[in-house]
C-alpha cells in the first residue's frame, strides 16, 4: 500500500469518527434541553448551571482521560460542549471587572466556556452589585496572585455583600509586551496595570532601563492606548493583543514563569458538595489573649486543614480586624460542619462565604 493510500485510508477514519463525535454532541444537547424542560416546570426560576456537578463532570474526564491529549485540553474540550449545551437552556449573563481583553475576562471563558455572555464593568464592587440585582447570574473578580497577594477590594466587598462563593479559577499569567511597532528600541513609554508592572520589573530593568512606566487602570485599557500611539507599548495577555491588533514584541516577560492569579465566581446560589471542595469563611475573634489561636483549634481537633488566612481591618472601629480563611472540604461534610459549629461558639462573628468546587485545571 503507498503512503497516499494509507493516508487517505486514515482519512477516511478521520471522516468516520467526526461523524460519529457530531452525532454524540447532538444527541447531548437534546439531553441538556430536555433536563432544562424537567426544571422549568418545577420552578420557572429555576438555575441551569450547577457549579459542582460541571465540576464533577471535567474532574472524571480528566481521571480517565488515557491520552494522546493532555488532561488540560481534554478538560477545555468538555468545557466548550458543556457551555454549548448549557446556552440552549438560559445563556448565562456573566459579569467581570473589564474592560474587555482582560484576564478577568479569559477566566471567566475558561470557567464557563465560551457560549456565554460577558459583560465588562468598571470595578469589583459593580460586579457584586449586577450579581445582587440579578442583571447577571454569575461575576468573576480576582482575589490573589501568587507573586504580588490579595485583591484587597475583593475581600472588603464580602464582608457586607450577600452573595455567596460559588466556584475559583486559577489563570496562568502570561505578560507579552505588545506594540505597534516593529522593533523594541523605538519603544519609550510602557502602559500596564501596577500588578504587571511589579510582575515584569525585572525583564523591564534587564530589556527598557530608559522607558517610562506609566500606571493605568488596567491590561485591556493600556493595549487600547498603546493601539493608538506611536513609540508605546503596553504589558497585557492574548486577548488584548488580538482585541487591539498589536504585535507582540516579547513574550512571557513576566519574572515569575509560575505567576498565577486565582479568580472567584459568585453568585445568589450556593454550591452543592462536588466531592473536592474547598470553603471560605469570614470571622472576627473576641478580643481576649490568644484570641486567634482559640478560634482555629476547631479546625485542628477536627482534622480540617487551612489553606490560607488574610486579615482585613473590618472598618467597624479602629484595630478591629477580619479574618479570611479557606478551608479543604464543603460545609455540608459532617466533619466540616462540626468544625465549623465549633468555631461559630469560639468566634464573635462568623460568616460562610460558600462551599465550592475546587479549580479544574
């Protein structure tokens, strides 16, 4: 057999398999509409996405996912499927801090997929507030990065909003610098966010010791500045570049190659266990010696273990003082629950932010 014969026999396969795959997406998205018919006539409110079970669903493809493809891409493929099917139910509205081309914006594709609609807004707290109103089912905001902290904004904005914590994602963080033009010594101004600004210092020191670092409120709106000015560039991601049509002059500047930013959905509705939780809590201590020690014993005597803890002033009175605090495990496990009835009698204050999904990949 010659090689055009082989090749246009494993064509053939190719033909064959793609049928079979359009068929099965068909006969899934029939599936996905007749569950979304089931719910409606319970509830005419009823919600479609259901944060723990599509994270349930991208963990086991992942777990029998036997290769040649990689379990990230795997997982993005059953992402994009899932966000299909989900839109002939309700399209989600989901709200991020913008403007468009940002890294809020890519984390909230990767979370949801793309059959969705993504709504920009000025800051964090517009986020909570559309998500409160019910003009959007969903917000996604950013709340760490590995190399420079804590979104501060995002934390305060928990202690009085009702909303809950439904899901995280975690974005890799890959800075390009981006420009009109062709070569980077004609480059004198460089426009980027001040985290991404910290995030490059190094390359920037190493590769534009003379180019003026100009602070704006975000990546997208210093992509949109550079698009419109000669000798500039911007520090922004992939979606900027193309959003802005902007050529990239340098890739993967960022000092830190594992930087990473986790952003957290929120939403009205509260996550059902996944089976790989996490839980976020807010609580105030009283004001005694070792105040802070008493209060986490439970977690210790019950075998929960603390991901992370922030303190945030609690703007209630001077030296008074939140915490945040992650916990592995959903509230509704019984070893969590009684954790957390523990803490609630050692505590002056305590909220449950959500019981959640953890990041897929």
């Amino acid at each position: 057999m010659s090689s055009e014969e082989k090749l246009n026999k494993i064509r053939a396969r190719i033909d064959q398999l793609d049928l079979q795959i359009q068929e099965l997406i068909n006969q899934r998205a029939t599936a996905a509409k007749q569950v979304a018919e089931i719910k409606l006539e319970e509830d005419k409110d009823a919600f479609f996405y259901r944060p723990e079970r599509e994270a349930a669903i991208l963990k086991q493809v992942q777990r029998r996912n036997k290769g040649p493809m990689g379990n990230e891409e795997m997982a993005r493929l059953f992402r994009e499927i899932m966000s299909a099917c989900l839109a002939l139910e309700q399209p989600l509205k989901i709200a991020y801090l913008g403007p468009e081309g940002t890294f809020t914006q890519s984390a909230a594709l990767k979370h949801f997929g793309h059959s969705i609609i993504t709504i920009p807004l000025g800051s964090i707290s517009d986020v909570f507030q559309e998500v409160e109103s019910g003009a959007v089912q969903y917000g996604v905001v950013p709340v760490e990065n590995s190399t420079e902290g804590v979104i501060n904004h995002t934390l305060d904005m928990f202690i009085r909003s009702p909303l809950f914590i439904c899901g995280e994602v975690g974005l890799r963080i890959h800075h390009h610098l981006l420009s009109l033009e062709s070569d980077i010594s004609a480059i004198g101004r460089v426009y980027s966010h001040q985290q991404s600004l910290a995030q490059c210092r190094g390359w920037l020191d190493r590769n534009l010791p003379r180019a003026e670092q100009i602070t704006v409120g975000s990546n997208a709106e210093a992509a949109r500045l550079s698009a419109n000015e000669s000798g500039s560039a911007a520090i922004a991601g992939e979606m900027a570049a193309e959003l802005y049509r902007l050529k990239g002059l340098a890739r993967n500047i960022e000092d830190e190659p594992d930087n990473t930013t986790r952003f957290l959905v929120i939403g009205r509705q509260k996550a059902l266990a996944s089976g790989d939780d996490k839980t976020s809590l807010l609580c105030a201590t009283r004001n005694v010696a070792g105040g802070l020690s008493q209060l986490l014993l439970p977690l210790a005597e019950h075998g929960i273990s603390m991901t992370r803890i922030e303190s945030r002033p609690s703007r209630q009175g001077n030296w008074d003082y939140v915490f945040f605090i992650d916990i592995e495990g959903h509230q509704d496990d019984v070893k969590v629950g009684r954790a957390l009835e523990a803490l609630q009698e050692r505590s002056r204050m305590l909220k449950i932010l959500g019981s959640y999904p953890k990041a897929v990949l």
